[in-house]
C-alpha cells in the first residue's frame, strides 16, 4: 500500500440492504487498495453475515477488512428494516461525518440508505444530503450525479413536478450553477468548465410558446453568473442538452428537477453513476442506486457503483490537496 493515498470512510448504510454485500465484494477488489487505504464504518457481524451471503457466488482476493465497529445488531432479517437497525443507520452515517471533519479520513464514500427507515427512527431528513448538510453546517450544497461521460445538478432534488414551478427562483438556479463551477475546477480539476443549463419547458419554452421561466427565471441567473465570468450558457432544450453533453460538448448540464437529469445519466451510468455532494467542507460520494431490499442476502448485489464512488472520491480528495 502506497503511503500518501488517502483514507476513504466507507459507511455501511442501511444494515438490512444490499450495503454490505457491495462492501464486501468492492473491498475484494485489490485495485481499491491501490488507490486508497479503505476504512468500513459500520457493523462487524453484518458484514460476516454479508460475507456468507457472497461465498457461494465469488472468491476473496483479502480475507480482513478494516472497519470501525458502530453497533453489534442481532436479530436482523435482510431487507426489514427496525428501528435498531435504522438508528444504526444513521450513526455510522454521523460518525463517518465527524472523522471526516477532525481529518481523520480524507473523503467518505456512503452505501444507500432507506428514508421510511430513517424516518423511523426519528430523522426526519430527505436523504443523506440534508443530514450532511446539517452537520457540516453548510448552508449551501449541490446534488450532482456523475460519470465519465455525463455529469449533471438538480436545482430541485425530491420535489413533486407540481411544486417544481413554483419553487424554482433565479438565485437558486444562480446558487447551482456558481456551486458547479466552484466544485469543477477544485475537485474535478478543470479549469474552465464548460456548463450548459437546462430550460423547464419543452424545447426550452420556444419564446414563451409553452412558458415563460426560461425568459423570466432560467436565462436572468445564467446572465447573472457570466458577469463573474463564469463559462456557462442556455437555456437549451433538454431534448438535446443531454446529446451534446455525453459526447463531449459541455463538462456538466444544470436541471431544474429530478427526472429531467437523472433519466438521461442512468440511462448511460445505471451501473457506474456516483452521487456526490458539492458545496460541503468535505468530500462526499455516494452509490447512485438505493438499498435494494428485494435482492438483499441473496449474493445477488452488483458493486459496481460503489467501486465508482470510491474512485470519485480519491479523485476529488487528489485534487483537493494538489490545489
């Protein structure tokens, strides 16, 4: 192991998912241990049990994992969900969070957690984001999903269609796009990044023709980010934003909801995508997928994106202490 690649939490998320299983097959990988020193903040006996789960399916390049043990759970069924195994949930999360502060590990890396399970044991956030957010005390943050050939922000995140309208303002959007380009040139190291940004209505409102927010809303904050030189431009259709992005035109896309960004990246990323937070004083990357109840215990878990979150993050971490 080389001694300055970074040490990279990797929280277990929700105990009865596939969280384990993807630890456990992501950290049998010896490539991983090129490139960071792997550090599990989670549950000992889960991961055991995870271990049996797999056995039938893979052989093990590493027999140990290091881990920080955070709770001793007995008694679990994979995918059921208590309230011991969500308040677990959630510490190995906190915990993760205050390493990462004290800089006693240099990123964190978060398998998917289940919000009705995190509701029920009393937190009452969306997500990982919003607790992140909340403990690193950062006002300001930005979900984007990434991948090599598509990287794409939410402005609206978990937001019913209906209230997208509503809710959308030009500092928001303006917030998105600075946070993108901030977070493009310190953690991705690109030095102009070249950001594209979506309108809200088919083919970007047409003039007015099927609404007004790109001219009222959308193109106002894109105006207002170039002033500080920002390389940015739209309003474009998101018909074909999309097209030109994964074939090299622009390096991140802007989107005003949920669906309008993440239907376009899973369709090319569904395995390899990486959820990462921006505007945190910490690095964050996530699986793009959730806990996957139904396959979970079965040996059927694909670690995919996990090993893709870990490398993310040990770029992001690279470019952090080079700048």
């Amino acid at each position: 192991m080389k001694k300055d690649i970074p040490y990279v939490g990797i929280t277990m998320g929700d105990p009865v998912g596939i969280g384990p299983e993807i630890i456990v097959l992501a950290l049998s990988d010896p490539k991983v241990y090129e490139i960071c020193k792997p550090i599990v903040i989670g549950d000992i006996g889960i991961l055991k049990q995870a271990k049996e789960c797999i056995k039938m399916k893979t052989s093990f390049q590493f027999d140990a994992i290091d881990i920080i043990n955070i709770s001793n759970l007995n008694n679990v069924a994979w995918g059921t969900p208590t309230i011991d195994t969500s308040k677990a949930m959630v510490s190995y999360l906190t915990n993760a969070i205050d390493m990462a502060l004290s800089s006693k590990i240099n990123a964190i890396v978060t398998c998917p957690i289940n919000k009705s399970a995190m509701h029920m044991a009393g937190f009452m956030y969306d997500g990982h984001t919003e607790l992140l957010a909340e403990r690193t005390k950062t006002k300001d943050y930005a979900m984007m999903m990434a991948g090599d050939r598509l990287k794409v922000v939410l402005v609206t995140i978990h937001t019913a269609l209906k209230n997208v309208f509503n809710i959308l303002t030009i500092d928001k959007i303006i917030l998105k796009i600075l946070l993108t380009d901030k977070s493009m040139k310190d953690r991705f190291g690109i030095s102009n990044p070249r950001i594209a940004v979506c309108g809200l209505n088919p083919h970007a409102g047409e003039d007015g023709l099927f609404g007004n927010e790109e001219k009222e809303i959308i193109l106002p904050a894109i105006i207002e980010c170039k002033k500080n030189g920002t390389n940015v431009s739209g309003p474009y259709p998101p018909d074909t934003v999309f097209y030109h992005a994964a074939n090299g035109l622009y390096d991140a896309v802007i989107c005003m909801y949920h669906d309008q960004g993440l239907i376009p990246f899973k369709l090319l990323h569904f395995k390899d995508g990486v959820n990462t937070t921006l505007g945190l004083p910490i690095i964050r990357t996530s699986v793009d997928h959730g806990t996957a109840y139904d396959i979970a215990g079965k040996g059927l878990a694909d670690p995919s994106s996990l090993i893709a979150a870990i490398n993310l993050a040990v770029k992001q971490a690279g470019h952090l202490i080079t700048n």
